[in-house]
C-alpha cells in the first residue's frame, strides 16, 4: 500500500513540474507573441507561428481556432502534454536499467502521445468546437 502511494506522490509531483513548465514555456511564448501582434496592428496571425500542438488538432481534427478560447485551449494542451510526459517518465522510471529505462521511454512515446491527442481531438469535435462537427443527434 505504501508504494502505491509513493507512486501516486510520485507520478503527481512530476505532472506538477511538467505542467508548470510547460505554462512557462508554451503559454507565457504565446502571450508575448499574441501582444506583439497587437502592437504591430496587424489582423492577420500567421500559421507557422502556432504550436506544433494546436496545428496538429487544426489540421487532423479541423479545430475552428474562432470557436475556441485560445488560452483555454493552450491550458488544455498543456495538462494533455504534461500527463504524457508524466506517464511516459513514471513508467520509465520503474524499469532497473538505464538502458531499459531509455527504452521505454523512446517505444512509448509516440504511442502515448498519439492516443492521448486522438481523446482529446474527439472530444472537441463531441463540444462542437470544429469546422465539421460530428456530433450526433438524438
């Protein structure tokens, strides 16, 4: 029982440190950058300069970026790829071997990352949050 809960501790304080991380590394760029944009005046935002995180939903999900609080939506991406790293980390972790260790991490990243996107994809498409929307009528 007791290492299930230095694992949950464990597994939690790394979420933390990712997520916060990540808020700094992400959403603080996007702030700046989004400010720059209104300095300059201008209307047109350019698409490269998204994250690679938002293009991906755009282009495979067809996220309507006018339907979606921008900031909310980074926010949400930011827990998505913090629990994947958290998860693909604490796995990794568990293995003896450093090798191993490398292993894991590099067979179960892609994966990881894949499906945890596809829920997350689905479930904006569910909100309606897309070009074409797929929710059913009942």
């Amino acid at each position: 029982m007791e290492q299930v809960v230095s694992d949950i501790i464990i597994f939690v304080i790394i979420f933390l440190l990712v997520f916060v991380i990540y808020n700094f590394a992400v959403i603080n760029k996007e702030k700046k950058r989004l400010e720059k944009i209104k300095k300059k005046g201008s209307q047109k935002v350019d698409e490269a300069a998204y994250p690679a995180e938002v293009m991906y939903l755009v282009k495979r999900y067809q996220l309507d970026l006018k339907k979606v609080n921008y900031f909310s939506l980074l926010r949400e991406i930011s827990l998505v790829c913090s629990f994947d790293l958290s998860l693909i980390a604490y796995l990794a972790t568990q293995v003896n071997g450093t090798i191993w260790q490398i292993l894991i991490a590099a067979l179960l990243c892609i994966p990881v990352i894949y499906i945890s996107f596809m829920l997350y994809g689905k479930r904006l498409q569910k909100k309606g949050l897309t070009k074409v929307c797929t929710t059913q009528k009942k």
